[in-house]
C-alpha cells in the first residue's frame, strides 16, 4: 500500500528485494541507443585533479552521438577532451527490474554556431540546473554496452507440488 500511495518515494534506490529468478541480459548497441532515446537525463564521468566525478546532466540524443550542454566553468565542461563514461539507467525498486545503459568515448566541445543552434533546437528541455549552460559537449561512442535485469516470477499453486512459473 506504502508504494501504490507514494510512501515510499523519497528512498534511496535499491532498496529493493534481490529478485528469487533474476534474468541477467547483455544488450545489443542497437537496443542500448533505442534505450537511450527514451531519457534526458543521464550521468557524466569524467576525471579531474581531485579524483573521479559523476554528474546529472539533461542531454540529447543525436543521430551516432550524445550531446549535453553546461556552463563553461561548471564541472561537466571539464569533459571536452576526454575520455568519459555517460550512463543512462532506468531501475524498479518495486519489481526489482531495471536496465543500465553505458557508453564510453571522447567528448568534444561544439565552437560552431550552426551546429550550436541546431543543438539548442533539438533539446528537449531546458536545462534543470538553470542558468546559462551554453557549452555543447558531444560524445561519440567508441563503445557502448548495456544490461537489463528482469525477475521470473513464481507463485505456488495448490495444483502443484513447486514453483510454477507465470
């Protein structure tokens, strides 16, 4: 009842119960970019002085590529230039099923103006942080791999002497 009401919905995810029959699937690339499609929010990894950093950036999903836009001096700007890790992740706590996606590549920073305004066109949203975030970064993928989790479930009947599976 707690979930179905919203209970529930300021903790932290994972909280969930380790499925009893976990499905374990590698996903394709053409299904890691249908999936990535279906987001705008997704995370930044990237490597400064201080250590590691991963940051919530809104980003679009271009034709091979992503696209995030930042503030010039903000963390995620540090990126253009490097190797990053991007991550896209959808989880269920309640079904304890979910998919992640990864991608990895060289992110660039976008100086010309066409191509800036057609970014800016093409944004689905403004972005959450607020403020000027004129800096586009794309990344193209040089690998990108992906995972689903699903659960098997099972209930008793009064037919059967085990598990049977819906």
């Amino acid at each position: 009842m707690a979930e179905l009401t919203g209970g529930t919905a300021d903790l932290p995810s994972g909280t969930g119960r380790a499925p009893y029959h976990p499905q374990f699937t590698e996903l394709g690339a053409g299904e890691c970019r249908r999936l990535l499609g279906t987001h705008g929010v997704g995370r930044v990894g990237i490597s400064t002085p201080e250590g590691p950093l991963i940051l919530p950036v809104n980003y679009t999903l271009l034709e091979n590529a992503i696209a995030f836009r930042t503030a010039p001096n903000a963390p995620p700007a540090a990126a253009a230039g490097n190797r990053i890790a991007f991550e896209v992740d959808r989880m269920d706590d309640a079904l304890s099923q979910g998919w992640s996606v990864l991608l990895v590549g060289v992110a660039r920073a976008v100086t010309d103006i066409g191509q800036v305004s057609l970014l800016d066109k093409k944004a689905l949203s403004l972005p959450w942080a607020g403020g000027n975030r004129s800096l586009w970064i794309t990344v193209i993928p040089t690998q990108i791999t992906g995972r689903r989790i699903a659960a098997r479930n099972t209930h008793f009947s009064s037919t059967t002497t085990g598990p049977e599976l819906q």
